[in-house]
C-alpha cells in the first residue's frame, strides 16, 4: 500500500463513527451524573422510612420535583455528589495509567468491545436494581462501585479510542471531542424531558438507564463496522506496513551503504531518532507532548473541581413559581455547561487557534483559573465563608457559557495537537498519554472538588 493512493473518507463515514464512539464514551457517565436527584431523593427516602417497602416512598419523590429541595437531608445524600466525583475519576485515572502502558500488549479490540460490553452489563443492572428495595448504606455503596466500574472500564474505552484516532489525520480526534460533549447535552435534554413530563423519579432513572443501554450497543456495532471500510483500513495497514516498506526500500540500496542503511532502518543514524525496536521511549513522547498533556490536565482539573459539585449548588435567586426552581439547575447548570462544551469542541473542525506550538495555548489555560473565583461568588447555598457578590440568575448563566465554552476548545485543542507533535508510529501511544493526563486532571478535579466547595 502505498501513500500515493490515499482513500477518501466517503460520506465521512469514518468520522461519523469516531462522533459515535466518542458519545457513547461518556454518555454512561453524563447519565449517571443527571440521574443524580434520583440517587439523592432515594437515600434520602430510605434514611427516613428504614424498614418501610420502596412503594410508598417512590410516591413521596412524585410529588417533590427532581430538583426541589428536601425537608430533611440525610448525610448520604450530602456528600452523594463529591463521593461520586471522586468515585469516578480515580478509578478513571489508574485505569487510564494502566491503558498507556499495557495498550501494545492487549489487543485494541479486546479493549474497546471488552469496555463496551462491561459498561453495557452494569447499565443493565442498574437499571434492574431501580425496580429493587434497598436500605440507605447498602444502595450508597453498591452504585458507588458501580460509578468506579463504569468509569474504570471508561478509562480503557477513552484511552484507547484517542490512541486508535492518533493514528488518523488530526481532524479525527475532532469528532470524539465534540461526540463526547453532545454525550452532556442528550443527557441534560433527557433529563429535562422527565421534569416536564411529570412522571415519578424511579420511572425517569428506568429510563435514563435503558437509553443509555441502547446507545452503547449502538455504538458497538459502529465500532464492529469500523474496519469495513477501506479509509480506516489504509492508515491501520500504513501503520503495520511501514516498516516493511522501509525494508523494501532499504534492499534496494547498493550493498556498499548496506551498514548505513541498516542504521537508518534501526533509527539511530540521527542524532535524535528514537530506537525503532518496537517499543517507543514514553518518556521520549512524554517530553514532546508535555505542554498540550499539561494543558489538558489543567483544563479538567478547573471544570471538574467547579463542575458539578459547586455549580450544582447554585440557587435561583428569583423569587416567583416553583417551576423555574424546578428546571434552573437542569437548564442553567447542566444544559447550558453541556451546550457551550460541546460548542467549544465542535469549533475545532473548523479553527485551531492558537497553533500547536503557540504560547497562546498555555496562557488561555492558565486563564480559565478565573473562574474559581467567580462561580464561588455566585448564589452556592448553603455558604458559610464567602459573601454572594453575583446573585443574579443571568451572571451564574454567562459564567457557566463562558466556562464551558472555554473547557470544550482548549481540551479538544489539546487533544488534537498532542498526537501529531510525535513520529506517526508514536501517535498511538501519544494518544494514550494524553488520555492519562486528561483522566489525572477529572481525578485532581474530583480532590480540590472538596477544598472548593469547603470555601464556600
């Protein structure tokens, strides 16, 4: 195969694809995260009636909106969304540690497809387990160790869907980017349709959990049709045929340029060439990608330190009918974050400003540390330490936009440049690395996610 007669990504079929896998990459999480008034009005309703069946309690959560404030809040449920969090992300970052070293020793299929259907099986258990009574404690910890298996087998899915896109043009890094932040936004649309629809808690978590079910093996079987065609096929084969071209080539050579040839062939007749032995130096990768993996791992650790933990917390400063205090979380937190995200990856399949090795990059994610500042000031309840200088509903909006917007461009940007500041036969493992260090900026998020709301 040569380079000569590159394929075309017909009907961008392949693209389309990617945008597939990277929804169904975080989709399991997003729905989790949303379903979270559920989770609380049911820790909630099992602290409080003990030993009484689930029935009745089920018809109490009717009656409270998904996002309307408990009389009595149990400890449980107070600590639900930090524990989540951190549930969620530390698992993400062993696991994705373990993908960037192990990814060339377990095959890429057995990855993917192994992920899939393990997050697949605990959908459906979950889903199952909804229709199941069960006392405060015991259902904690069983959804806690069902947050750390979804997001452990997340970890290897992710890491090994940017390692897979590493090995394409940049532009396809684009489409897991902005497929992963559309994941956001359906869940927060689901999550809205079940407010407006009036129906009980315990039916609205049914069917997050069942359409989450039918996404991913949507999307197993657009990663079963991947290899079926033939633009994704070349870039896999030019991967596994390079070196023997080079081979090819290098017999060609007359027998007195043999030795240097051979050389050339090993990688070591420049003075920087890595050791072609099969194995590439991760620190040699790591020290040509460090700014963009820094930069992703600084971008997370800012939006998920804020996000939801704190933002989830914000109260309508409004006064009027309930039914804005019913959806202001929904819309202005959840939507409006999943929105401008998904905005801010999708922009760039169509700019990436500033370049790869532009100092912008590092400035513009240094800068977003503002927003610390001015979502703590925002109307978080309750607060112990710090005034509310921006209580109106439209300041907390603006900053959410702003906030999220910020998030989706610079870590897709990030993500897209990493793999292609290496050799192509390295961009596979430079994918995972920066799938390391985006998961090592959600689980530092997950820890200062405490310190932050603790200011407050």
């Amino acid at each position: 195969m040569t380079t000569s007669h590159q394929p075309q990504d017909r009907y961008k079929a392949v693209w389309l694809i990617f945008f597939m896998l990277g929804l169904g990459t975080l989709l399991p999480w997003n729905f989790f995260m949303t379903a979270t008034a559920y989770f609380t009005n049911r820790l909630d309703m099992s602290q409080n009636a003990s030993l009484v069946p689930a029935e009745p309690s089920e018809d109490v959560q009717a009656s409270a909106g998904p996002s309307a404030p408990l009389p009595e809040r149990s400890y449980l449920s107070a600590i639900f969304n930090n524990v989540m969090t951190l549930c969620a992300m530390l698992p993400l970052l062993l696991f994705t540690c373990l993908n960037s070293f192990l990814h060339q020793r377990i095959p890429q299929a057995v990855r993917i497809l192994g992920s899939l259907v393990a997050i697949l099986l605990v959908f459906l258990i979950t889903a199952i387990l909804v229709k199941v009574p069960m006392d405060a404690l015991p259902f904690f910890v069983v959804t806690m160790m069902k947050i750390m298996l979804i997001n452990s087998f997340g970890a290897i899915l992710q890491g090994s869907l940017f390692g897979l896109a590493g090995l394409l043009p940049a532009s396809y890094t684009a489409p897991i980017m902005s497929g992963q932040g559309l994941a956001g936004f359906f869940a927060s649309v689901a999550m809205i349709c079940a407010i407006a629809s009036g129906s009980e808690l315990s039916e609205s978590a049914f069917g997050y959990f069942i359409t989450a079910c039918g996404v991913i093996i949507l999307t197993i079987a657009c990663y079963l049709g991947l290899p079926r065609l033939e633009f994704y096929r070349y870039y896999q084969q030019l991967k596994l045929e390079g070196p023997r071209e080079q081979e090819t080539k290098l017999d060609l050579i007359s027998k007195g340029d043999k030795s240097k040839a051979g050389q050339e062939e090993a990688g070591v007749s420049a003075p920087n060439s890595q050791p072609a032995d099969g194995s590439h130096s991760v620190c040699a990768i790591l020290k040509n990608i460090l700014v963009p993996a820094l930069s992703v791992c600084f971008v997370f650790t800012i939006t998920i330190g804020m996000f939801p933990a704190v933002a989830a917390e914000v109260k309508s400063s409004i006064a009027g009918t309930s039914a804005w205090r019913d959806y202001f979380i929904p819309v202005s937190c959840f939507l409006t974050f999943n929105i401008f995200d998904w905005l801010g990856r999708s922009l760039t399949a169509f700019t990436m400003w500033p370049g790869k090795d532009s100092r912008w990059l590092p400035i513009l994610v240094l800068a977003r540390l503002a927003f610390v500042p001015l979502l703590l000031l925002c109307n978080v309840h309750p607060r112990h330490n710090l005034a509310v200088v921006f209580e109106h509903d439209a300041w907390f909006i603006f900053f959410m936009a702003a906030f999220a917007f910020s998030n989706g461009y610079l870590a897709s940007l990030c993500m897209c440049f990493g793999p292609k500041k290496v050799k192509p036969a390295e961009a596979e493992t430079a994918g995972a690395i920066m799938a390391f260090f985006l998961s090592l900026g959600l689980a530092l998020g997950a820890v200062f996610s405490f310190l932050f709301r603790a200011i407050v």
